[in-house]
C-alpha cells in the first residue's frame, strides 16, 4: 500500500525522508531532485545522453528507512515520453542511504539532462509486520557514489569477460578487413604475373629474366598482404610472419638472379 501525502509528509517531520522540500510532495509520491550525474565515478552538474547511454543520478534526498517501510523510485511521466528508462533497487527497511538510481536513453536523440529539472520520484510503500533482519548491506549508508562498492571483487571476473569479448569482436572485424584485402592483393599478384608473363612471351625474355619478374611481383605482394596485416591486426600473437618472410626471401633471391 502506498503512502498518502500526509503520511509522506510525517515521513519528513520525522526525518524518514531528510534534506526534502514538502512543495515536492504529491498525491502518493515526492518528486526527487537531482544531486549530480555519476559516468565513470565522476560527478558532474550536467550530462548530454546519446543514444543507449546511461547515468547514475544521485538525488538530494536521503532515506533512513524504518523496519516497516519500503521505498521505490520511479520515472516520472514527462520523462518517460521524452525517451528516458530508470532503473533502480527496492530500498528496504532499514536502510539508510542517498537515493541513487540509473537512467538510460532509449529513444534515437540526444537527451540533454541537468540539476533544474526533475527526472524521478520515490513512493513508500508499508511492510505488514515488522522485518526480522533490516538491510545492512554493501550500500548502507552510501551519501556519496560507490559504484560496484564490496561487490567490486564479486563481478570483476564478469565485467573483465565482457572486456574481452569486446577486444575479440574489434579482433574479428580487423582480421575480416585483412582478410578481404589480401584477396584484392592475390588476385591483383595473378592479373600482374599473367600480364608480365604474357608481355615476357612475345619480347623473347630468357627464363631468368621471367624468374626475376616473377618473383619480385610476388615477393611485393606478399609483403604487401604483411603490411595490411600489421595496420589492421592489433594482437600481435595473432600476426602471420610466414608471408613476410617468404616475400623477403623472394625479393632477395630475385635481386641475386638479376644480377647473374
């Protein structure tokens, strides 16, 4: 059962609800105002969401919530029809915290966000009977901005696999590129030996000659394909040097040959 204004306002006269302004309160919620915005740690007055992106919004408000009482916030309607989603944990009895809760852009504009104007509210909600065991967890008395707080050990192996599959992802589409550019630098090595050697065929060139040709064309495409490699490949313990040496290679014996 949710609280009425006046039983909202009694959670204000009795310091339930702290550092509250009583024009904010409503017919069965009070209207939160904004502390500052949290990315990355770092607190800022205002912030500028583009698409899909998220903030942590600390209010001005705190909570010291009794064995019998329950807080949620939620979005306010305004703000839900500009393309804004919240979410944000039930406070249970107990508790004793800044409210902090999370937004995120979903609509396909920027959402420009600051301290003037209210973004969410907290409603209060009764527990029947008195709670055994109140919240004495990771978050209680959090006025300033924890992030992950004594979780932080808990979900690092999760956020660090999350990392990785990034770097694998940004890995495979290097190796795609590479990979389509080195077919371009095949197929441009087998236009110009058949050109070469087509062209060597009626200029009546020794077999040396088209041995030295043929193995500079192929020894430069082949440190070509090494070179597209490198700039686009970023592990470096998946880098193929096998191309490079052989393009070396036949550069050098060509070089030998043209000078017999």
């Amino acid at each position: 059962m949710y609280l009425s204004d006046t039983k909202i306002q009694e959670l204000i006269d009795s310091k339930v609800l702290l550092n509250a302004d009583a024009s904010n309160i409503g017919q069965v919620t009070y209207d939160l105002r904004t502390d500052g915005f949290y990315i990355n740690e770092s607190k800022q007055s205002e912030v500028e969401l583009g698409p899909g992106d998220s903030t942590f919004v600390s209010c001005v408000e705190c909570v010291a919530l009794p064995n019998n009482l329950t807080a949620s916030v939620l979005l306010r309607n305004s703000r839900i029809r500009q393309g804004l989603s919240l979410d944000a944990p039930l406070y249970f009895p107990g508790h004793g915290t800044r409210l902090f809760y999370r937004v995120t852009n979903v609509s396909g504009n920027t959402i420009a966000l600051d301290k003037s104007k209210g973004i969410a509210q907290v409603a209060f909600q009764h527990v029947e009977g008195t709670v055994a065991h109140p919240y004495h967890g990771a978050f209680s008395d959090e006025l300033n901005f924890n992030g992950l707080a004594d979780y932080s050990d808990v979900y690092a192996g999760e956020l660090k696999k999350v990392e990785d599959k990034k770097e694998e992802v940004a890995n495979i589409e290097s190796r795609i590129y590479g990979n389509v550019l080195a077919l371009f630098a095949i197929f441009a090595a087998i236009f110009t030996l058949v050109n070469v050697n087509a062209g060597g065929i009626s200029s009546d060139i020794t077999t040396v000659r088209f041995v030295t040709l043929d193995l500079l064309i192929i020894g430069g495409f082949l440190v070509l394909a090494s070179a597209i490699e490198a700039f686009l490949v970023k592990d470096k313990k998946k880098k193929a040097w096998l191309p490079l040496l052989l393009g070396i290679a036949c550069i050098a014996v060509a070089v030998v040959l043209a000078f017999q």
